[in-house]
C-alpha cells in the first residue's frame, strides 16, 4: 500500500505537480509535456509512470488525462495553491487578526477573492485606515454594510439609498440609540428600518458596487485582573475590531460576489430591528 496520500505523493514532486495542473483542463500529449515541463525528459517519463501507476493519470487516443480520482486530487492542489497564494501577500496580517468570526463556509471561499490590499495605520497617518473605509462609502451609490461597534463618522458617510442594508448588533444599536435619547444626535436613521436588522457577528464589512473592506478582530491576548486581592490571567476570546489598525480591502469581480454572498448569508439569519426597540427603547416608538 503506498505510504503517502494521493495529494501528498503529488505536491512533493514539482514535476508531478505540474503535469497535474497541464492536463487538468484537457488531453495533453507526451511530446507538449516534455516540452512545457521544466524538467528532464527521464523526469517527465517517470512522473507520467508513477501518477499513472497510482490510478491518477491514464492516456488515451487524446492524450493523458486525468482519472476521476486524479481530478479530485487536482481540485484539491489547486485548492491548496490559491490559499498559499492569497496568505503570501500580507502574511503578518493573517498572523494577527482572528478569521474564526467569518462562518466557515466563506473562510473556506477567501482565496477565491483573488488580489487585495491591506491598509494599515501609520505614525504619519494614524487614521489611514478609517479615512480608506470613510471614502469607500461616501463614494458609494449604496452598500451592505456589517459592523458590531458605532462610529459617528461612519454613520454619516453610509449612503441613503433605497438599496443601503445595514447588520449591526445589539451593543451598536444600543450605543446609537442612546446617543440619540442624550441629545448628541438629531435623527435616529434616514434609511428604511426595514433596511437594518440585528446580528451576532463580530466582525465588520462593507460591500459596494465595486469593493469590498472588512476588519477582523485582533487575537486574544491575556489580560489581567485584580480579584480580592489576587491577579488572574485570562484569555479574552472575543477583541473587538477597534482594536485593530488595518483592514483588508479588495476590487476584484471574486470579492464583490463574496461579499454580497457572506451579507446575504448573515442577513437570512439576522433578526428583525422592530421587537428590539419595542423591548428596550419603548419610548422611541412614542
């Protein structure tokens, strides 16, 4: 029985990996391989052997093909090579923030997003990264947007379109609607009521015609405290995204779709706004 898996036995051979990838879309000769392949001809007619010797790769009158089981696996290293492609063009920010507040299935879908950009505070502009995300809406004809915190600047630049959707959570709505009882401001919202429900996730986005931004909380860190006198280190679980000083920012057609798909998911499991004001803000419905 062979010792290694099926995706093992061909990613630690860069031939192998090549001839998968070549004839993954369609038939392929011996002679177009040897002569695309960076490799030996010996290396090449032995990577052909062995890939077809595991059940991987047969030839036809076409050409070599892969089998049912070769494309699976091919599917799979394809899978692999975006994810180290997408992690390689900003590592330091997937070193320091939390990803687990993305569901899992979109988790699984962030390499298909393709090129990004992270935006990041600096000592000559500490406010970079807000300024980025401000512009983004005031630009915006309308947007979907997700947030688990307030922030009054952000509030006056979310367009007011028929189309605008907001998730917020119930910590945000309660800090906006307190503002609003003590005066700091003059409206509770110009957008549809219908247009804003209420969320758990604790993380923020903004999807637009043309882009999508979000911010991730930052890893936990330990944190101490005083208890009658004692100090105890625990673990916090849950950074608020404030605690950040960059966001992701991309403008491909992949992360646009993304976006769109990660908010629709959110909002079908999102509540309606209405029975939490009548709950706990009663006295705005006077």
């Amino acid at each position: 029985m062979p010792s290694q898996s099926p995706n093992e036995f061909v990613i630690t051979s860069t031939v192998r990996t090549e001839i998968v990838r070549r004839v993954a879309d369609t038939p392929t000769s011996t002679d177009t391989l040897l002569a695309a392949v960076a490799a030996s001809d010996s290396a090449v007619y032995d990577a052909l052997s062995t890939l077809s010797d595991r059940g991987l790769l047969t030839e036809t009158d076409s050409g070599w093909e892969l089998t049912a089981h070769g494309s699976i696996v091919a599917d799979s290293i394809a899978a692999w090579q975006a994810s180290e492609e997408f992690l390689t063009t900003d590592p330091e920010f997937w070193k320091h923030h939390r990803v687990t507040v993305i569901p899992a299935a979109f988790r699984r879908r962030l390499p298909e997003i393709g090129e990004y950009e992270i935006i990041r505070d600096g000592p000559q502009d500490p406010n970079r990264s807000e300024d980025v995300a401000i512009n983004m809406l005031e630009t915006a004809d309308y947007c979907e947007l997700t947030t688990p915190y307030y922030s009054q600047r952000h509030e006056a630049a979310i367009p007011t379109h028929s189309k605008t959707r907001l998730l917020v959570t119930r910590e945000a709505i309660d800090v906006s609607f307190q503002r609003y009882k003590d005066g700091h401001r003059e409206t509770l919202t110009e957008l549809d009521p219908a247009n804003i429900r209420l969320t758990e996730c604790q993380f923020a986005s903004v999807v637009t015609e043309e882009k999508l931004k979000f911010e991730l909380p930052t890893l936990s860190d330990h944190t101490t405290h005083q208890h009658g006198g004692a100090n105890t280190t625990e673990s916090s679980d849950r950074r608020s995204v404030t605690d950040t000083s960059a966001i992701f920012v991309s403008e491909t057609d992949a992360a646009v779709q993304f976006g769109r798909d990660l908010f629709e998911h959110l909002w079908a499991n999102s509540d309606p706004l209405g029975p939490y004001i009548d709950s706990e803000f009663p006295e705005l419905r006077e």
